[in-house]
C-alpha cells in the first residue's frame, strides 16, 4: 500500500525544512563567529570542546575532519586568544589533549542565548510527550548526519565508504542527503 498524497506532501515539506534548519544554522553560526572575531572552523571546535570537554588533539582532528597540521594551526589560533590551553597526557605524554578554558567559552558560544530562549519560548506550547518525540527525532536525524559525514569523508580519502550505512530502522542504504532523509523519515 502507498504513501497517502497528504503524507507525502508532509514528508517533502520536513526535508525542505530540515534544509532550512541546516541553512539557518550555518548562516547562524557564521555570524556568531565573526562577532566574536573568528573563523567558523574555530567556532566549530569550541562547541565540539563545550560538548566534549577535554579531548586529545587527534581526536579533535578526527571530529573535526582535519589534518594534523591544520589542527595545531586551530590550536594556536585558540590558545593565544585564551579560548584552550594544551596539556600533555598524563598517561601518554606523547599525546596533547586540548583543554577548553571556560572562562572563554561562555563569551563566545551562543552570545546573550538568543536562540536558547526563543527555543524555549517555542516549546513552552508543547506537552512532555511531544517534547520527547521532538528529542528523538533530532537524536536520529544528528546520528544521520555524524554517518553521512563520515560516509563522505572517507569516500573523499579514497577509503571504502561510498555507501551511506546506519542503523535507522528497516533502511539498510541509501544514497546521498536526500536518500538519507528518506530513510530516516520512513521511521516517522
């Protein structure tokens, strides 16, 4: 049995959405970055310092899809504006972790939390039912999109990997953004 018209409009409609969302957020983040007088590559590695706390340079480089010289530049860059500090490891001292320093992090990530009260204020409407479904759907659309990133990069590098794999319910693969939005919405 097929799709209903109306749900298809409705699934199309979520995937132009979720382009928006992505859209917006980059546009977002771009700005952030320049108000605070830096790259949105920096910006990018003090949200994923603020998610992760202390992290070794290697796998900065790795979350971040880059080299390792690129990473030490980034580092520089964030240690001589105060926003991270090196730390040899404890238990390995060939190994640098990047502490970030919090003190930094809060005048950068998210000035005035704009977007964090608009996001509650959004909300407040919603029951905790719903709220919950809204919770995992963001939790498997951002899994998607950590495979889908990582499915790219490798197939850039040259690595096996031309095929998007993830665990999103009866889909096995597919290909590309849409196809993985199309997987994940078949979860809906």
């Amino acid at each position: 049995m097929g799709m209903s018209k109306k749900r298809e409009e409705l699934l199309r409609e979520l995937e132009l959405e979720n382009r928006r969302s992505d859209a917006a957020g980059l546009s977002y983040l771009q700005a952030v970055a320049e108000r605070s007088g830096m790259n949105l590559t920096d910006l990018q590695c003090i949200n994923i310092l603020e998610l992760t706390g202390p992290i070794s340079a290697g796998r900065l480089g790795e979350e971040m899809g880059l080299t390792t010289g690129a990473v030490t530049g980034l580092v520089n860059r964030l240690e001589k504006s105060g926003h991270v500090r090196r730390e040899k490891d404890p238990s390995d001292a060939r190994r640098v972790v990047i502490h970030p320093v919090p003190e930094a992090m809060e005048r950068v990530i998210y000035p005035g939390s704009r977007e964090e009260l608009a996001l509650n204020s959004l909300l407040t409407d919603y029951d905790d039912r719903t709220l919950a479904l809204f919770l995992e759907v963001v939790r498997k659309s951002n899994a998607a999109k950590r495979e889908e990133t990582a499915r790219i990069r490798a197939a850039s590098r040259g690595d096996e990997g031309g095929e998007f794999t993830a665990s999103l319910g009866s889909a096995e693969s597919g290909r590309g953004n849409r196809q993985c939005f199309a997987a994940w919405r078949h979860q809906l």
